[in-house]
C-alpha cells in the first residue's frame, strides 16, 4: 500500500510539471523572443551586458510603437532564463523555452561555447535565432539554416594586432620574422579559436612563438606566465580570456611591472579596465566588434555616438565606457524587427528567409548575413588605450589616432 | 532488503508505465524526463559504492565524463573523420556523414564507452581501494577534477574548445513525431536506467550483496572470513562504470556540444547531485536512490523556473536538512517506521535475527 502510494505521488509530482504547455510565440499584441542567458557563473559579467543591449533595444523599439507586420503594431518582449554559463543548462533552457512557452524566435546567449550548445536545439525545431555573442567559425561550418549572428567571427579579433606589429617592424628597420610573440589563452572555446587565428596570421609572417600558454577558465592569476614573459622579453603579448582574464592581465601587469612594447587582449572594455587599471592598461591593444567613435548610424539609434549615451543614461555602471557586447545585442534586436517587418508574417521559416535576406546599416556597423551567417558587413577594429581613453588605431580605413609604440612601461 | 512483493510488483509497473507513456502525454518535457532516467541511473549507481559497500566516491561522474569522450572520439572515427582534424578549433570542417555511419557510430559509442569505463575503473580501483573513508572520498573527487583539466589540454580531443558533435539525421523511428531526436534519446536513456535498476536489483540478492555489505559493515572483518574484498570492490565499481560510461555518451549527443569542464566533468553540480539524490532517498536501499532523484530532480527543475536566482539556496537547503536532521533518508525512515511493510520481520528473538547475516 505504503509503496503504491509513493509512485502515485511520484506520478502526480511528474504530472505537476506540465501546468501550462507551449503559450503562443505573439500574445496579443506581443512578440515573444527567447533567451538562456549567463546571469550567474563565469560570464555573468558579460551575460549582464547583453541583456541590457537586449533590453534597451526592445525598449526603444516599443517606445517607438513598436513593429509592424500586417498592418498591425506589436510590442518585443523577451523571456530569459539562467544558464549558469555552462552548455549543458543552455541546451536544456532552449528546449524548455521552445517547448514549454512555445517561444519562436531566439536571441543567443553569451559566449561562443554557449552558442554551440544551443544552435543544434534551435536548428532541431526550425527556430531562428539572431546571436550577437558567439563568434566561434565553427558555428559557421555546420550548415545551421537557422543561426544569424551579426558579429564578426572570433579569428578576426586579433588578426590586426599582429598585421600592426608587423608593420611597426618593418618601419624600424626589423624582419617582421624576427618578433617574438607570447600567447596567453584560456582555455575556453572562444579564446582557442582567437588562438588559432593568431598562430595562422604569425605564421603568415614567419613570426616565433616563444610562449604558448593554456590558462585556466575564470582566471585569477597569471604570475607564471608573466614571469616567463620577463624571462623571454616578447615583442608583442597577445592576451584572452573574456572579461575576468582581461581584468586579472591588467592587474598583474601592472602589479609586476611588465615592460612589453605591444600588448593586445580581447575585453578589455567589457572588463573595464580604463576604470580599474588606469596606469596598467595604458598603450593596451583591445580588439572589438564596435567603437562609439565609428561613424555608423540607423533611425533607431542615431549614431554610435548617440548609443552610447543613451546607455549610459539608462544604465548604471558604464560611466567608463558601453562594452560592444551591448551594442551587438541591441542589433540583434533590431535584426529581428527589421525581418519580421520585411517577412510581415510570423510564419517561423517566413521569418527565416527575411533574416537571411537582411542588409541594413546600423548604429553597430552593417549587417548582411553569409549564407553560413555569420555577419560579413561588418570589421573588427583595434583600439588602442590612449591617455585612460579607447581610440581605433588599426584597421587603416578606420583608425582615427596613430599607435604608440612603445607603450609607456607600466607604472612609470 | 526488500522482497519482491504485491507492492513492489505495482511500483515497478507504474514507473513502467509512467516512462513509457510520459514522452508522448508530456512532449514539451521529453528532455527533462530524458534527464531524470540519467539522474536515476546516477543515483544508483552511486548508491552501489555508498550505500550498498559504504565507499561514498566523489569521483563516479569521472566515468560519465569519460564515456561522453569515448563515445564522441567512436562517433567521430565511424563517421570516417580524423579526430585530430575534426576537433581541431581553426579546422571548423564541415560535417557530413550519412545516417548508417551515424547510428553504427553511435551504438558503437556507447558500448565502447560502457567497456572503456569498466577498464578505466579497473585501473582506478587498484590505485584507489587502498584508501578508506574520507581519503577515498578525496581522492575519486581529485580524479574527476584532474580529467577535466587533462581532457582540457588534450588537444586532440579538442581540448579546451570541445567537440560538437555530429547532428541527429532524420529517421523514421517515432513517425509523425515533432521530436524524433528527443524521443529516441528519451527511449536509450530509459532503457538504460532501467537496465541498470534491474542489474543492481539482481545483484543486491546475490551473495555478491551481502558481500558488499559486509564490506560496508567491517571491511576488516569480511576480509577476515575469507572475502576477497579488493576484487568485490573492484568488480562493484566496475559495474557502476559501466552504466555511467553509457549515460555520458547518451547525454553528450543529447547536449550536441561536449567540452571539459562544463558539461563532461560537472564535479560541484552531477558530481556532487548523485550524492545528494542518494542521501535524500536513502542510501543503501534498491529504491531510495530512485526516489531522491525524481525528488530532487522535480525540485530542482520547478525552483530553476519559479525561483530563478534562488535555485542553489533552495538545493543547499535540502541538502543540509537532509543532512543533520535526516541522514537516513526517505527510504530508510519509512522502514524504521514500518519494517513490516518492507518484509522485514522484526522478531524478539535475538538469534534468529542474526540468522540471514553472515550466510
């Protein structure tokens, strides 16, 4: 008796999961997008980031009257759930987000590795999804019909830094092949793929690699790669490993008073580094997807000047400067509203072709998806950290200030 | 020990049933159940070392981990790629493989992961059953932490980057079904769980299980009558290796993306939550683990949704009443309560109690 009744509490435990089933992707007059996105764990920094691109975006685009499809206005909403940084808890999110609130369309989560572990659920139901924060190629290579990212892809982060190098050689007289270049990479999907893009353009120019360093995920020290740096003397130190690990570089560089002539990281705004490290962070190289200083501009946003500001007036915390992360998300956003108006229809695959058609120009630079699409509009530039602030100084087409190199020596 | 009677006759059959019908009466939560016959399986198997022979291994979801690795690296070599290229972070090849090579690789995958594990908790057992208690703990827990890191810079498994992993191709298993792909994962890892129900069940009642348990109760005492402990535990771990190696292959295609730290070796989330669903049910019983899974796993899906930012307090707490205030758990507190329900005969006599022990 005692044991029948346990598996009917069992049975009714596992009948009480399924309250509610799959609610419509359009309540009303409201569009409904989904997100798993890392609020807690190792990329909250960056997670929190994203959101508030997404959520700035939609609040704009509903302040506006929202978008129009059939002759009828309809609001954004977005429904996030946690992922705890970690690919298995963003897969099952996916699922539960298409499956039990019948969610349609997606926006990604944060973080390449996140990405990856989504992108087979959303292709698996015929989702689309517009992601702003997975720029690993090889999301590119898997013949997704429904994934749309408007960044550029990750072996394009750096690549420019030791296009830079090489050239700042070549103007002092030197063999670009006789630079010696110091790696230091988490080990994460995102920062292994920036790696590979860097080894592939060092080796380009014959450059040597004289460090190359695995460094733990949610870094918080790298002594012993900075004292082999000390030891080895590198021209050039190429540094990622998202927010945390720019931070922690930042830090340690300057605590150990590391004398390199070229430092480049990825993250370096997100981590916010010109706040925290002022004196350290001084000459640093930082790839980015977008700079406020682009001259880029949309009827939603204004410039990527005017961006910038209304962030910083609607969130707080960004006094030192908007990280691209939010301005990527917000596109995304706009990605989204811009197709549903050009499908006008809420058709899933309607809506599909209509992101696959896309070409627009935005505040965060143009947007035109690949066929594998990844955003092909679009550079990457290189800012250089001059006097606490971030001025683009590669590629040429872009660079508003000259590189100074050396850097001024940490703590000098 | 539990008897085969009326009751558990009809328990069996309701979660028979339940599983078998669930998928297509909850299809929108066809992978949360798919995740609780996993849960189960690691419940089970854990309680096999903690409960049944009192080794409480930190380190069993070192075997899922492994699997989910074995299992990839098949499926990749199957479906005719080299690993080393298909894993590598700047190759991003494109991946196009038919379905025979597929489902071969896959089956292929999970048994060669179910067979490596049992290898691989060989190796381990003779290193590690020398230690006892607390140390044993310690150690299986240093062994999950350092594949995880090992894996990592391992890159011919892709290292730090992971692997993803070949997509599911159409079939026409379940017809008409909206999720072929979940289905027919729901049903591998059903059929896993439940295999592994069986098998322990079996083997609790053979002297194979008292032997067990008389390691658990005086390892010294067993040895002294003539068990041959090291190769009872050793064949005890490997058994638990075996299903575990199978559920990370499982898992792994069900996730699609496979990396080291996150999702192959889950030490503070899997790792630890095969403990907790042991404990809360009630370690060393044949359906206690069972019972602390679906709990556990039930309680742990609704606070991730309805408690959002909550969720870890809410399994802390558990975890901590269960610990001070209940350490018999579930199971074991409703067969002090009622012995007589569970077939055991509370007899006055003290000599004929001690009859069924020693054999």
């Amino acid at each position: 008796m005692l044991l029948r009744k346990l598996g009917f509490s069992v049975a009714a435990a596992a009948l009480s999961m399924s309250v509610t089933t799959a609610q419509a992707k359009v309540e009303g007059d409201t569009i409904i997008l989904g997100s798993a996105i890392s609020l807690t764990g190792k990329y909250s920094t960056n997670g929190i980031h994203t959101q508030n691109g997404y959520e700035l975006a939609a609040k704009l685009i509903n302040d506006g009257g929202g978008v129009t499809v059939d002759g009828k206005k309809y609001k954004i909403k977005i429904e996030y759930y946690d992922d705890e940084s970690t690919p298995a808890r963003g897969a099952q999110l996916a699922e539960r987000l298409i499956q039990q609130d019948g969610v349609e369309y997606m926006l990604g989560p944060y973080s390449s590795g996140l990405t990856k572990a989504i992108a087979p659920v959303t292709e698996k139901y015929g989702v689309p999804m517009v992601e702003a924060e997975g720029a690993s190629r090889s999301l590119f290579t898997q013949g997704y019909r429904y994934l749309f990212a408007v960044l550029s892809t990750s072996e394009q982060y750096l690549a420019s830094a030791i296009d830079l190098a090489a050239e700042q050689a070549k103007s002092t007289g030197k063999d670009p092949a006789e630079l010696k270049v110091a790696l230091a990479f988490e080990n994460d999907p995102f920062s292994q793929d920036v790696r590979a893009g860097v080894m592939e353009d060092a080796a380009k120019h014959g450059m040597q690699i004289v460090i190359d360093e695995n460094l733990p995920r949610d870094l918080s020290d790298m002594t012993p790669t900075l004292i082999k740096v000390k030891a080895l003397k590198p021209d050039l130190l190429i540094i990622s490993g998202h927010s945390k690990g720019a931070a922690t570089a930042a830090r340690q560089i300057g605590e150990m008073a590391i004398e390199v002539p070229m430092i480049a990281l990825t993250h370096c705004d997100a981590a916010k580094v010109t706040e925290k490290f002022p004196e350290a962070s001084e000459g640093f190289l930082c790839a980015t997807q977008w700079s406020p200083t682009l001259t880029y501009s949309d009827d939603l946003f204004g410039s990527a000047a005017d961006f910038e500001k209304l962030f910083k007036e609607t969130y707080e915390g960004y006094d030192a400067g908007v990280p691209y992360q939010s301005a990527q998300a917000a596109a995304a956003v706009m990605v989204f509203a811009d197709a549903f108006e050009r499908a006008n229809s809420f058709d899933k695959d309607k809506v599909r072709d209509a992101l696959s058609a896309t070409d627009m120009m935005t505040f965060y630079g143009g947007i035109k998806f690949a066929e594998a699409g990844n955003n092909i509009a679009k550079p990457m530039v290189l800012w250089q950290i001059q006097d606490n602030q971030y001025q683009v100084v590669a590629p040429p087409k872009w660079a508003s200030h000259k590189l100074v190199w050396p850097r001024q020596a940490a703590g000098n | 020990m539990i008897a085969t009677n009326t009751n558990e006759r009809l328990l069996q059959i309701a979660v028979l049933a339940f599983g078998l019908i669930a998928p297509f009466l909850f299809p929108a939560y066809i992978q949360q159940i798919a995740l609780l016959w996993i849960m189960i399986l690691f419940a089970l198997t854990w309680d096999t070392m903690g409960g049944q022979m009192g080794y409480n291994s930190l380190g069993n979801i070192f075997f899922f981990g492994a699997g989910m690795y074995i299992c990839a690296v098949v499926q990749i070599i199957v479906g005719g790629y080299d690993v080393g290229e298909y894993t590598a972070a700047f190759g991003a090849i494109k991946v196009d493989i038919t379905d025979t090579q597929y489902f071969t690789g896959l089956f292929i995958g999970l048994a060669a992961a179910a067979v490596g594990c049992v290898f691989l908790s060989i190796i381990l057992g003779f290193f590690f059953f020398g230690l006892r208690g607390p140390y044993f703990a310690i150690g299986t827990l240093g062994i999950a932490l350092a594949a995880g890191e090992l894996i990592g810079a391992w890159r011919w498994v892709g290292g730090g980057s992971g692997i993803s992993l070949p997509l599911y191709p159409g079939s026409d298993i379940f017809p008409g079904s909206a999720d072929e792909e979940g289905l027919f994962f729901y049903f591998l890892c059903m059929a896993s769980a439940v295999a592994t129900f069986l098998f322990f069940r079996w083997l609790y009642k053979t002297r194979f299980g008292l032997a067990l348990n008389a390691i658990r109760d005086d390892e010294e005492k067993a040895e002294g009558m003539g068990i041959h402990t090291m190769r009872y535990k050793t064949v005890a771990w490997a058994c638990s290796s075996f299903f575990l190696g199978i559920s990370g292959g499982l898992h792994g295609n069900i996730v699609h993306f496979i990396e080291p730290l996150e999702v192959a070796f889950p030490t503070i989330t899997f790792g630890i939550f095969m403990v907790a669903m042991s404990l809360l049910g009630g370690k060393g019983t044949l359906w206690g683990p069972i019972l602390g899974a679906v709990l556990f796993h039930v309680i742990k899906e609704v606070t991730w949704t309805h408690l959002l930012g909550w969720q870890w307090v809410a399994l802390g707490l558990i975890i901590i009443v269960n610990v001070v205030y209940f350490q018999q758990g579930i199971v074991g507190w409703l067969m002090e309560r009622f012995p007589e329900r569970f077939g055991i005969r509370v007899e006055t006599d003290a000599t004929a109690q001690g009859k069924g022990g020693a054999d």
